[in-house]
C-alpha cells in the first residue's frame, strides 16, 4: 500500500510539474536538445517567401542577429496548419513556443509545424 500511494504522489508532482515548465527565452541555451516551452518577446520576424519552401523566422528575446531563439517554420508546406500568418501576426507579442530545441550553426531554435505549438499571452 506504502508503494501504491507512493507511485501516485510522485506521479502528481510530475504532472504538476510538466504544466509548470515554460522557460523564459534568455535561459533557452541551458536547455539545447529538449523539449520546453519557451515563453518572450517576438522582436523581429522574416519570410523568405521566395525559397522553395518559404521558411519564416520569429526571433524571441532580440531583433536578427541577437535573438535568444527563432522559431523556425518552412510556411509554404505548413501554412494550411495556421489560421493567421504568424510573421505579422506575432511581431512585438509575447508569446511562449513549445518544441525541441537545437541548434544551427550555434544558435537555438525551435521548428514549429503547427499553430498549437504557440501561445499569445494577454
């Protein structure tokens, strides 16, 4: 009985604190190949929309080339997962983006295939 109860409480505290675990983006580097939810400022956005695939960059925490991370998004092949057009809709909002974070060529992004993986905070 000891272990059941046990079990269960240490099951409640990891729930408790996985709905707890957003970053805020200038710790985003302590946290390079996992997956978090990263919450700041969207300072600066780009859609290269004449590349092949349209990639987009929402730059968190500082304007291209001193963003925290980029949310990183190829437009093109995931625009039907999107009911707004996530360059102009989120520049200067405050948002949280949940992903995998990694890194390309020394800074952290995260890929964002769906607008479910992006939360507008009031």
């Amino acid at each position: 009985m000891k272990y059941i109860f046990s079990s269960i409480l240490l099951f409640l505290v990891l729930q408790i604190n996985a709905q707890n675990n957003q970053i805020n983006s200038v710790d985003v580097e302590k946290y390079i190949g996992t997956n978090q939810l990263v919450c700041g400022k969207i300072f600066s956005t780009r859609y290269l929309r004449d590349t092949k695939q349209g990639v987009m960059f929402l730059n968190m925490g500082g304007s291209y080339p001193n963003q925290h991370v980029a949310g990183v998004t190829w437009y093109k092949q995931y625009k039907q997962n999107f009911t707004y057009r996530p360059d102009k809709e989120l520049k200067n909002k405050n948002i949280c983006m949940e992903g995998y974070i990694e890194t390309y060529r020394g800074r952290p992004q995260i890929f964002i295939f769906n607008e479910s993986q992006i939360k507008i905070i009031k």
